[in-house]
C-alpha cells in the first residue's frame, strides 16, 4: 500500500519530546499507572498490584480479555463480548476497519477536516472520496444536507467524527439517526469515530449514545486514549457486529496479534472507574476552558475561536498575515508551545489548540502564545 505522509503526527513528533507547553494535544493530560491503581478501593490495592506484577507477560486473548470486551459492551445497547474487538488504539481499529470494508473504486463519504487516517487510507485503498466539509463560515457544524448531496447509489461507507477532532463539532442523536437511516437507503455502512466519547464539556452539547447503538449498518470506534488521559496503553476497540468484529480479527493477525496484557488489565481498571477519572478531565477542561476564554478575550484583535461543543479541541484563527505552519514551527522552537498548524488539516490561517493539557501548563502556552504574536506583530507582521 502507497500512503500519503500522516502530515499531523510527522509534524507531532518533531516537537512533542522538546517543547514545555504542549497545547496541541488531542487527548487529556495522561493518568500515571499509579493513579490507575489508586482509583481503586484502598483495601483493593494491594492485591491488584500483586496481579499485576505476577501476570505472565505471555501472549494475551487475541480479540482482548473477555472481561476487558464484556465491560466495553455494556457501554452500548445490547452487545456482547463477541461484538467487540480490542486493538492498538483507535488508529488500529479505524485501519484494519477501512482495509476489510472498502475495495479499490469504492465511493466512501469521510468528513472534512479530519484525523488524517480517516482520508488517506481510503485514499490509499484505491477508494473515491468525496469530502463532507465543516465549514468556519457555518462555525463549523456539520451540515447533512451537505451530505445528502454527497453520497451516491455507489457510496459504501459514510466516515464520521464525532465530537470531531480538530473543531470540537458534535452530531446530535437526531443527526446520526438521519445518517443511519440514508445509510439505510444505499445501504452502504458508516464508520463512527468515537475516540472523543465520554468528552462533555461545561457549557458545551450532550454527546449522543454510540452509533453503533442504532443497528447493524453503525461501527463505532472507540480508545482508551483521549477520554481517559491513558494513550499510552495503546488500547482502542470497534463495537461491530460479529461477522465484522471477526473479519477484523483476520486482519489485525497480521499486523498486531492481541493487545499487551498489562495494557488490558489497567484498561479494565480504568473503565471501571471511569467515572472518577471522568471528574479529573471535567476539572481539567472547566480550568482551561475559563483560561482561554479571558485569553480569547484580550486579544480578540489577533485571535478567535469556536470553543469545542464536545472532545477537547478546537481550530483558532489567527489573523497575522503569516502561514501556519511557518508560525506553529516558530512557536514550537522559539517559544517551546505547540499548537498544530491548520495547514496539516488543509485549513490555513488556523492552529488546532486542545484544552486537556494541565491547567498551568495550558496557561503559561497560552501566555507563551500572545507574546509570540505580539511580537511578531511589533516586528512588522500585518495584522489582517
Ligand atoms: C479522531 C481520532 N481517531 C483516532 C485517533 C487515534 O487514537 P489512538 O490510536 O491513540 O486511540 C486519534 C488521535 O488523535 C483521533 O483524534
């Protein structure tokens, strides 16, 4: 397979090791392996700590531990442990998904701007994809007239993101039912992907039930990475139906086998105490959200946003006469702050700014970042 460079994570990891303020990220400020355990009862721990130091780093259950998948279906309308698959991540998911769903000259409908994997692998199979834009000028809402105009009696698979990395956009219940249902009537499939569940904000949409709650034609695509701050377990899964769930298993035998057995276990642990860890990601957000709404604020003359309605991040315009990327490259080296040049998402005069970061580190980027761009206005750089 020939795929286009991963325009985002290249540039991600140029800078992600040696900046201070990193607040670019999509998902929230990482739990440590010691917190994981501390969610549980403090009689519990002890015990829990032993099991996980005698577990026999062997091979673990190819498709996740069943305790792992029974406790994912219970997070959705009448699944079963057979209906989920665990894999590396929802990048693992997303791919094995699209590579066993499309053939070469499929007609596939995938939102836009996107994670960039949900274009480029369709792209690379061989696919025709059209994209369904959220637009600034329409403060980037999904609009499903739009997509109605899209799709053809050809169309396979409808991508969707939602809440949407990289502009925080939501679909409603409502929404994803109007989808379902056109998906219906191609009788294509739709890939919905969650790994923003679970992501409510103050002030922000209710995220509608899982897609695949709806019926068959809906995978939803789930992780352990941005709602639980926990990325580094490498833990994702699909919740399909199980004809899907064992094709993907097929695949998933050539690239990753199973899932590592200490990720799975702490997995478990977080699921089920999520929501505790909900509470630490709702304190998180509620004092970056506050922070950036004072800073949006001052210097409105430079800036604006959309604040994300759901997930944790957002597009911020600039208005310096300036690329993105030139401007994210010298934030990142001259000032240690990452924030995500719009043009990895095709949207110049943008940067993708994510509010999970810790509170203080997101204020002093946010500090960082207006000196910057006062001084380059100061240093001749047009304001538009
Ligand atoms: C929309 C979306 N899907 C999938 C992923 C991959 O996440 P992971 O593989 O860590 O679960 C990301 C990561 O940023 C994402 O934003």
């Amino acid at each position: 397979m020939k795929i286009e460079p991963f325009k985002l994570e290249r540039w991600m990891t140029t800078y992600e090791t040696n900046v201070r303020y990193d607040i670019a990220e999509s998902g929230i400020f990482p739990m440590t392996a010691g917190e994981l355990v501390e969610l549980l009862p403090e009689s519990a721990r002890a015990e829990a700590l032993n099991d996980l130091l005698a577990t026999p780093l062997g091979y673990s259950e190819a498709r996740g531990t069943e305790a792992l998948r029974a406790e994912l279906a219970r997070t959705y309308r009448d699944l079963s442990p057979d209906d989920i698959l665990v894999t590396t991540g929802a990048i693992e998911a997303n791919f094995v998904l699209l590579n066993t769903l499309l053939e070469p000259g499929d007609h596939v409908v995938a939102v836009d701007p996107a994670y960039q994997q949900l274009q480029s692998v369709p792209r690379a199979i061989g696919c025709e994809v059209a994209l369904w834009r959220l637009r600034p000028e329409n403060g980037f809402r999904y609009d499903l007239d739009e997509l109605e105009r899209l799709v053809t009696p050809r169309t396979k698979l409808i991508v969707i993101n939602t809440p949407h990395n990289p502009t925080g956009a939501v679909l409603t219940a409502d929404e994803l039912r109007r989808i379902y249902e056109l998906a219906e009537r191609l009788d294509a499939r739709i890939l919905s992907d969650e790994a923003y569940r679970w992501l409510e904000l103050p002030g922000g949409e209710p995220i509608a039930p899982p897609l695949r709650d709806l019926g068959p034609r809906a995978i939803s695509v789930g992780t352990f990475s941005k709602p639980f701050g926990l990325p580094g377990l490498r833990i994702g899964w699909i919740a399909a139906t199980p004809d899907i769930v064992q094709t993907c298993w097929g695949m998933r035998d050539y690239i990753s086998l199973s899932p590592g057995k200490l990720n799975d276990a702490l997995a478990l642990i977080a699921l089920r105490h999520r929501d505790r860890i909900i509470a630490r990601t709702h304190e998180i957000v509620s004092a970056n959200l506050d922070e950036a709404e004072g800073w949006f604020a001052r210097n409105a003359d430079l800036v604006s946003w959309s604040p994300p309605r759901a997930g944790l991040l957002a597009l911020m315009k600039f208005n310096l006469d300036t690329a993105s990327l030139g401007l994210a490259n010298h934030l990142a080296e001259d000032y240690s702050v990452m924030l995500a040049p719009g043009s990895a998402f095709g949207y110049e005069g943008y940067l993708r700014i994510g509010i999970g970061q810790s509170p203080p580190v997101f204020a002093e980027g946010l500090r960082q970042t207006e000196r910057c761009l006062r001084e380059l206005v100061a240093s001749g750089v047009a304001v538009k």
